[in-house]
C-alpha cells in the first residue's frame, strides 16, 4: 500500500486523454431536456454517424427490445421507443468503445457484463419503485463504475493495490480505494460525467452511490445499491469486489418496496444477464 495516498486531484492530473462521447450522443443527450426537440430533431442527429445508426438498428431490432415489426430507419427508431431509450443505446456503444484497455489484474469482461447486468437492473427497479425516468435509471447503472477503469487506466499500481487489499480484507473496491487513496472510484466517475456535461442527477447519483444519506438523490442512489446487492447475490461481480452482499435497510425506504420484490427481482436477474451480454455483443 502506497505511504503517501493520491487524491482525486493528483488522479485527474494523470488523464492525458479523457474518453470522450461522440458528438451525436452529447447532442442527443441535450436533446432528451429539451422540451421543444421532436423526433425528427434527434433523426437528424443519429443519421450524421452511419457506424453509430447501423449499431443502433441492429439492437433496436433484437429480441430485447421485442418489437413486433423490424424497424429500418433510425427515424422509425426514434418515433418508437422514444428519445431516451435511443439515448441509452447510443450511450451503450459509445461508452463500451471508449474503454478498450486490458490489464492481467482487472477482469474487463466481469466488468462490462456486470455494467449491462446493472444497466438492466437499475431500470427494472426504477419500473417496480418509480423513484425516476427507467431510461435515466438504466444510464446511471451503465456508468456508474467507470471511475474503475478510470483508475485501471491512470493509476494501475494503485488499482493492482486496492483489488489486493479487498481480497486481503474482504472488502468492496470503493473500501478498498479509501485504504489506498484519499479518493475512490464513485468520485472519479462522478468527474468523468461531469466532464461529459451529462444531467446533474447522473453525476450526482454517480458520485454519491455509496453513501445513502450524502447527496440530494437518495432514491436513485438506492436503486443503484439493490442493484450492487442483486448483482453480489447473483455473483455478477468485477475485480476488487471482495466483501459479503449486505443491503442497507433504507433502501427499502427509499424505494418503497417490500421484501416480495427481492424475491421477484432475483427471479429475473438470469433472463436479466442473457438480455444483457446480447446487447454488449451487439453493440461492440
């Protein structure tokens, strides 16, 4: 363990090259709170990026998304499923894109399928517990552990010292992060959203993910914590994450739900990781 811990500070300085989002998928994401944007507002913004359309359409027409009629345009896309979905699918490939390193001490394919396992998840409990916007639930569950590969990338001494103190002390990765440094992954992803100019309740949510009574968005960060919970129980975990499942219980507060929906949820988790490994296949 290093003496003399890194700061959130000391980490960003390290980012020579932040990942960045394709223009398409930062106008469109202005474009979902625009109150005045039409569909035909968001087509003519997908279509300037063919790669990135042919994708989308590829995944629009998988059995996830169960549509009864294939749809062959972008526009028909939009006019369908809606703004923020189109959004979340652009965000997915986008994001899987950005993030191609690999390392021998962090296990990238655990992390993406945990990623889209969460995504899914998130949005499946915003459905049940109507805390926010599904669409919304689904992009924070998408990206909220990037500041992981963040760290896996800028910091890999460090990143190879906190998954050896989890496993050593039977801890998360965010506890482990607090061992090693002065900051951890919630607050460098929260940066990184930050610097993508995503909404304020997708940075905040991000960076406050951990600790329910910090931040002005409780519900959405309990949504986040029954996923991590679900996803531990199911075993669907990424590198560094050592310590047993526990479920703080104010989320079920928060979420206004009753313990029949652990049960449920859990029931829905399989079908939950077969949806998700098809649309990263798709949109890598």
């Amino acid at each position: 363990m290093t003496k003399n811990r890194a700061t959130l500070e000391e980490i960003i300085e390290r980012v020579h090259t932040i990942p960045s989002l394709p223009e398409v998928v930062t106008q469109v994401s202005r474009l979902v709170n625009d109150p005045m944007a039409n569909s035909g507002d968001v087509t003519a913004i997908m279509v300037k990026d063919g790669a990135m359309a042919s994708k989308m359409l590829r995944m629009v027409n998988s059995v996830y998304y169960g549509l009864k009629e294939p749809v062959h345009d972008m526009e028909g896309a939009v006019r369908i499923l809606g703004f923020k979905t189109i959004r979340s699918i652009a965000l997915s490939i986008s994001v899987l894109n950005a993030f191609q390193q690999q390392t021998a001490t962090f296990n990238m394919k655990a992390f993406w399928a945990h990623s889209a396992v969460s995504a899914c998840l998130c949005r499946m409990i915003a459905e049940k517990s109507r805390v926010c916007d599904p669409e919304l639930a689904y992009t924070i569950g998408l990206i909220k552990d990037l500041g992981k590969l963040i760290l896996v990338e800028n910091a890999p001494e460090e990143t190879k010292a906190i998954v050896a103190v989890a496993r050593e002390y039977k801890l998360s990765f965010h506890g482990a992060s607090r061992k090693v440094l002065e900051t951890d992954d919630a607050e460098i992803g929260g940066w990184l959203a930050e610097r993508w100019e995503l909404e304020p309740i997708i940075t905040e949510t991000i960076r406050d993910q951990y600790d329910l009574g910090k931040g002005r968005q409780p519900g959405v960060v309990a949504i986040c914590q029954f996923t991590e919970y679900l996803c531990g129980l199911k075993k669907l975990r990424v590198s560094g994450e050592c310590d047993d499942p526990v479920l703080d219980p104010e989320v079920w507060r928060h979420l206004g739900l009753d313990k029949n929906a652990l049960v449920e949820l859990l029931t829905r988790v399989n079908d939950e990781v077969d949806n998700a490994r098809q649309l990263m296949a798709l949109a890598a």
